[in-house]
C-alpha cells in the first residue's frame, strides 16, 4: 500500500498546499481520501485522474470534498470520460450538496460521473482494501476510514476532536493520518479538532506504528503540531507535505 499526500493544508488551501486529499494505492487501484479545496491541480501532477477507481470523502466541508466538482468537469466535457461512474462515498447528502456547489438540478446532478454511495455499517471490500469506517466528533457528519491490504493499515481521521471511536478505528494500525490543526494552550473549541498532543494521545492508545500529523491551517505551525506529539507518543511521527509518499 502506498499512500501520497496531495494535499494537507487546514481548513483552506495554503501557500504551498492543496486542502485534504490522499492518494492511496496497491495493486493498481488508486482510491482518494478527501478531494479539498485546490487539490484537483496537484493531483495531475501524480495520477491520470481518468484512472481513479472510488473516492471517499470523510465530510461534506469545502476543504474536504469541493474540488470534486473540478473532477465532474473533467469527466463530463474532458477528451476521456470513464468507462463506468466513479464510486464516490460520503455522508447520505452528497450527491445533492455537490450539485448545489456547481449549480446543477439534483437531478441527474452528477450522478451520470459519480456513483453516490453512503458508508455501510460495516467493513466492505473496495478493490484490494478492506475498508471500515467509523463516526467522528464534528459539527457535521465526518467519518474516519481505515484502508487494509495485505496486513497493513491505514487510518486517516477526517475531522474530529477527541473520541475513542478514532483510538478502536485505529488499533494496531501501521500508520495513521491524524489531524492535528489546534494548538495545545490556545481557546480551542471543543469537538471539533486535535491538538498536536491529542493526535499523538490518540495514537498511543491505539498503539499505531507510525504517525503523521495533518490539517494544520496555514497560520499553524506543522513542526510545534510534531513536537506537541513527541510529548504523548513514542513512536516516530512526522507532519504531512505535498508530495510525501509512505509505503506501508
């Protein structure tokens, strides 16, 4: 399995990043973790974006999911359309939140280039990965995901402030992706993200492998989010970049 940061920006694209996308990939299959504000660019850069066989989208903000009507674009009018709809899951309002975004009747909508489908309560087979997901602590519907393939795991937050959901999600896992966009100290509000020590808290309880630190808006600091971490976990943990690649 490997994974490759789009896009991590917080909350909104930064400088020098996309907002929330991940590319993960194993025997050919290629699934997107999130499609955010900016990421539809970079991802040309890494992938031939006719070839993407599902999308799954932890929560319906922009940062999280708006850059799929870039994608609809591509696919409806581009020189090569998909042989078969993308499989596109989110929360049970995504095929009507997307065609509000670009001003579509909600039908068809998109549903002609995205196949709409809601997390089922359990696992559920996506090609090579055995996917499981599980409700996060947001304002808004969000969900965490866990990709597995071949013994290895991967877990990627979404949005949440602290729960255990995110610690049982990510039992044992290889790496997990966690967000980590407030600062310890700060009138941070609660349920609604993690502090750089919480992610690394929520990782030793899992008792992860490895953890990679992301969403930091761009007026945070990814390395202040890394050693807040260090003080919680002992296991090695870095902050996301564009561009970085982790073979699981």
């Amino acid at each position: 399995m490997r994974l490759t940061v789009i896009g991590c920006s917080g909350s909104l694209p930064g400088p020098g990043s996309a907002a929330s996308c991940y590319l993960v990939e194993a025997d050919g299959y290629r699934v997107l973790l999130d499609l955010g504000s900016g990421a539809l660019g970079p991802l040309q850069r890494h992938v031939d974006i006719t070839t993407l066989d599902a999308v799954l989208l932890s929560h319906l903000h922009a940062d999280h999911c708006l850059d799929l009507c870039g994608l609809y674009v591509s696919y409806r009018y581009g020189p090569t359309r998909p042989a078969r709809p993308l499989p596109v899951y989110g929360p049970a309002d995504t095929a009507g939140r997307m065609a509000r975004a670009y001003d579509l009747p909600e039908e068809p909508g998109m549903s002609e280039e995205f196949d709409f489908r809601t997390y089922p309560a359990g696992a559920f087979e996506l090609g090579p990965f055995t996917v499981t997901s599980a409700p996060m602590d947001h304002p808004v519907e969000t969900r965490a995901v866990r990709l597995a393939d071949a013994g290895a795991a991967l877990v990627f937050s979404g949005d949440t402030g602290p729960t255990e959901a995110l610690v049982e999600l990510a039992r044992d896992s290889d790496l997990l992706l966690a967000e980590a966009s407030f600062r310890e100290g700060a009138a941070n509000s609660p349920n609604l993200h993690l502090t750089g020590r919480e992610a690394g808290e929520h990782a030793a309880r899992a008792g992860a492998a490895a953890l990679v630190l992301t969403h930091v808006p761009p007026w945070g600091d990814p390395q202040l989010a890394v050693d807040e971490a260090r003080g919680a976990y002992g296991g090695p943990v870095q902050a996301a970049r564009p561009d970085a690649v982790f073979d699981l």
